[in-house]
C-alpha cells in the first residue's frame, strides 16, 4: 500500500487506491484536488521526473512513459502526450500533457 491513499475492495479481489488530503490553503481559501486513483480498470495520477509516476503529493506509484506525441493548439500545453503507465504490474494507456501534468488511462488491453 502507497501511503496517502485508501485502500479497499471492489468485485472480488481487485484493490482500488483512492488519494486522500489533496488540498493546499492560500490567503485564507481551502482548494481541494481529486488526487490520484487507481483501479483494475483506470488510472488518474501525475508523471514525474525520470520516468515516475506520481499520486498528488509526490509520492511515487509506478513508472510511465510518452510513446507518442503530437503538437496541440492548447493553454495547457503545447503537446498532447500517448502515455503508458505501470501500476503494480498493470499496463495502462492514456493521454496527458507530459511531465508534472495530469494523466488519465485505462488498462491496455492485448
């Protein structure tokens, strides 16, 4: 278990991690994250640095990788990112702006 998350059982055996305390306080206002999820069948986190995969606060979860990108006209970003992540030895796929940046996926089948 990652510290920081909750951990309890859907369907079976298949653990689900849900973030938890992923607020910061700025001039007196509370601003609350979803934080990280993960579940047998979807992914939310953050890719970091080297290719690590991060929950909210940091704290690493698996490891991520960009296989494909192409050039976007966002605010966000200025590429849209193909990631695959790793999450205790599940393969999953979806697409972020990169490094530092929000990533959704979901189990890659095949």
């Amino acid at each position: 278990m990652v510290a920081g998350f909750y951990v309890f059982t859907r369907q079976g055996n298949s653990p689900m991690y849900v973030e938890k305390n992923c607020c910061i306080e700025h001039e007196g206002r509370k601003f609350c994250a979803g934080g990280a999820v993960v579940t047998p069948a979807h992914i939310v986190a953050y890719p970091g640095k080297g290719g690590i995969l991060n929950d909210w606060h940091g704290n690493p979860i698996g490891t991520w990788r960009t296989v494909s990108r192409w050039p976007i006209h966002s605010w966000i970003g200025s590429y849209m990112h193909q990631i695959e992540a790793t999450v205790n030895g599940t393969l999953y796929t979806g697409r972020g702006f990169g490094e530092g940046m929000l990533y959704r996926g979901k189990v890659k089948k095949g």
